[in-house]
C-alpha cells in the first residue's frame, strides 16, 4: 500500500517531513524513491542535492557506476601539462550528497509508462519523479583506426581519461611537422575545448623554441570557427596574428597511426578526402546520446531526451525531466549550463510536485571560456540565439589574465563546494549587480 501510494503522485506542500508523511516513503520498499536521479555527473549530484535538501535524502537515489568523478573542464588544462590528471577527480563517494542512496550500477532499460527503470544488477527501480542527467558517449571507435591508434605514441583526446595524458606527451615530444587538431561532424561537449588545446600547443612551441618548425592546423567540421561571432571574430585575429591553420568544414575520419596519418573528408564535397601527415594529433571524437536513452521512449528522433527548452521538463513524460550534455536542448554542452539549468529545474520541479504550473524560464545560458594561452582566456558567455550574456561589466572578447585565473582556479572551486552542493545556479544574479545603472 506504501508503495501504490507513493505513485500516486501526492502534492507537496511544505516540509520534507510533510512530504514524507504525504508520500510514506519511510516505508516504503527501496527499490521506490519518490526522485530517482540517472547519472553522477555534475548534473546528477547537483540535483541530488537539491532534492535532498528539499524533499529530504531518504527519498532520493542517485544511479551511478562509477567509483570516481572527473571535473572534465580541466583536462584541457591536463592535457598541456598546467594541471594534473589526479587534481580532476575525486571519489564518487565523497561528492554524492550525503544520506542520498547511491545505486552503483548502470541503467539498463527505461520504462517511463511503468515509471520505473531496470538497472544492470537485474533490479526494477520506480519512482514518482525521475531526473536523467546520463550525459553523452564518445565515439572514437567511429574513427577507423581508433581507438587502438591511441596506443601509438603522438596522438592524445582531452576528451578521455584514458587519453587526456598522451596529448601532453604528444606535445612534448613534438619535433617538427604538422600539429594538427581536430572537430567531429556531431554535437560535442564543450564545443571550444578542441580548439583550446591548439592555442595552447602554440604557446608551449613557442615557450620551448619549436614553434618554427611547427605547422598548427585547425581542421573542422563546422562551417564556423565558433558559433558566436563576437567571439568568432576575436578568435579569427588570434588565428591570423599566431599563424594558424583553419580549414573548416573538414571532418575526422580515419586515422593510421603507424603511418603517422590522419584522413578527413570534406563535408562541403562528398566522397572527397585529404590525407595530412602529422606529428601530433589531438582527436576530439564522434558523440551521442547514451544508449540506453537513445533507444527509449524517452528520446527524440536524434535520440537525445526530449524535453521543453525553457523548463527542462519532458515534452510526453510530466514527470521526467532532464539536465546537461543528455538533453537536446538547443545550447552548448557544458558545466555552466548544467549549473544554470540546476536552478531552472529545482524551481519547476518544486512547482510541479506542488501541482503548479513552472514558471521561471531556462533562457539557454552557458559559458566557455576559450583559453587562449597559459594566462590568457576569452570568456564567451550567451544565450539560446547566440547573443553574448556576460557575467561582467567589461568586453568579455578580450583575451585578459584575469579570466585565466577563473578558469584555472575559481571555477574548478565553484564545481566543488557550489555545483555539485546544489549551491551554485550560475552567476545570472551576479550580472544584474554588475550592470546595474548600465545599458
């Protein structure tokens, strides 16, 4: 009966204690909990934590196999040797919101219309509200000759784990001949980090007296350098003033390490390709929806979670909702939209469970700060119609030290101790403050 009444989707209306007297959760049994979190990434623990300080932790569960979790915007910083690999990750343990109960195991089938899920231990988990914060999954196998390639010296992905050391080995051992950095023809996470690298390949060459013997090239898939112009713009005089390479439209797709070969088509001319010699190769690989989603009801036709671009909430499930690099919502994929959506959706789900309507409106804010050098950084900040919302009162399309030392020091503490405790929403209410009185 405990259970059956908890499904019934009672409203809340006060405490955590009234919610659990409400719902009867303290008996109900543990394969129920009333907010059921898919994923461990930055998404998932943030709204882990929010939900246990509004409903109260013995009626959240977090659905995660991992025993470690990697603070990813770092690895670019990781893979050219200003940062250690260890300085990224922490225990999975001691960043799961206390008293919240971890499911170390993979989820592996969604039921949406049974509301519940089947993880990979053989155990049926239902809830009353699910939040899936799955994230993406890399695709090197989709590049012939990887990811085997990766165990030939000279080619690195600050984009693995596995991987993200091998750049900075790649980068050291560089000798003469061509750098060469790469974009693939999908959506991606952190869609400035392939790029990053390469402007901080180029300071390291010049830093260490190789650069002469260097060709830096910059090849990809988009048919811009990056997707807001203002940002664009600074970028492109960045390229011209370091001699650097662009060729877009230019896409991945095979790589003979042993050759020291990378082949790639261009998109603007079926059928047609070019192979470049190299002596270092950074790959940023395919991406996609996780399996287990893109084969749900729970996707759209690409195979991302469909849900409403200003709520957060599932366009067919009301009782779904999802957060991050998982969604197809129309903006980049990084960890400061995931802290701006945490906000958004802590505020609909608190007026969904209360049987109201959601009325504060995610506006696609997200941040990439494009490291330009190992002080210098250009924070692009914007919006769903790729309009720049900059946080401070200055041109954020400058390269400047200052955002060097946000990005290295202060954001990686804003992960920390504010995101991932369901703290930090995103700097929204600090912009105000910084541009009162300003047009």
């Amino acid at each position: 009966m405990a259970a059956a009444a908890v499904r019934q989707n009672l409203p809340w209306r006060g405490s955590p204690a009234l919610f659990r007297r409400l719902h009867g959760s303290a008996a109900a049994p543990r394969q129920h909990y009333p907010f059921l979190v898919l994923g461990g990434g930055c998404g998932g623990v943030a709204m882990g934590a929010r939900m246990k300080r509004k409903f109260g932790a013995e009626n959240v569960a977090i659905v995660e196999p991992s025993e470690m979790h990697y603070y990813q915007p770092m690895w670019t910083l990781v893979g050219a040797g200003a940062k250690s690999v260890g300085a990224s990750g922490r225990p999975t343990a001691s960043v799961m919101p206390s008293g919240v109960k971890w499911l170390k195991s993979r989820v592996a089938e969604l039921n949406p219309d049974k509301n519940s899920v089947c993880i990979d231990s053989g155990t049926e988990v239902s809830y009353d509200y699910l939040i899936v914060a799955l994230g993406l999954k890399l695709h090197y196998e989709k590049i012939k000759g990887l990811p085997e390639g990766f165990e030939h010296p000279k080619i690195g992905s600050n984009y693995s784990v596995k991987t993200v050391e091998n750049t900075w080995k790649a980068l050291q051992n560089f000798k003469r001949g061509n750098a060469i950095f790469s974009y693939p023809n999908t959506p991606v996470k952190c869609g400035g980090a392939p790029q990053k690298i390469m402007y901080l390949s180029d300071a390291y060459l010049r830093k260490t007296g190789r650069r002469s013997d260097a060709h830096i090239i910059y090849n990809t898939s988009l048919p811009v350098i990056f997707a807001v112009k203002k940002y664009a713009d600074a970028l492109w005089e960045i390229v011209k003033k370091r001699d650097l390479h662009v060729n877009l439209r230019h896409n991945l797709t095979e790589v003979r390490a042993d050759k020291q070969e990378a082949v790639f088509e261009n998109l603007d001319n079926p059928g047609e390709t070019k192979v470049f010699k190299y002596e270092m190769l950074h790959v940023t690989p395919p991406m996609g929806p996780p399996d287990v989603l893109k084969d749900s009801l729970l996707a759209d036709q690409a195979g991302w979670l469909d849900v409403n671009k200003e709520t957060l909430q599932h366009v067919k499930y009301p009782n779904v909702f999802g957060i991050g690099d998982c969604t197809n919502l129309p903006t980049s994929k990084t960890a400061a939209a995931v802290a701006a959506q945490s906000g958004v959706l802590d505020r609909t789900i608190t007026k969904v469970v209360k049987k109201d309507q959601p009325d504060k409106k995610y506006d696609g804010y997200t941040s990439c700060p494009l490291v330009t050098s190992y002080n210098t950084v250009i924070l692009a900040e914007f919006d769903y119609n790729g309009q720049p919302l900059e946080t401070f009162p200055i041109d954020q399309g400058k390269e400047r030290r200052l955002m060097y030392y946000m990005k290295a020091d202060v954001m990686p503490q804003l992960y920390w101790h504010g995101l991932l405790k369901g703290f930090w929403g995103g700097p929204g209410p600090f912009r105000k403050v910084m541009h009162l009185g300003m047009k």
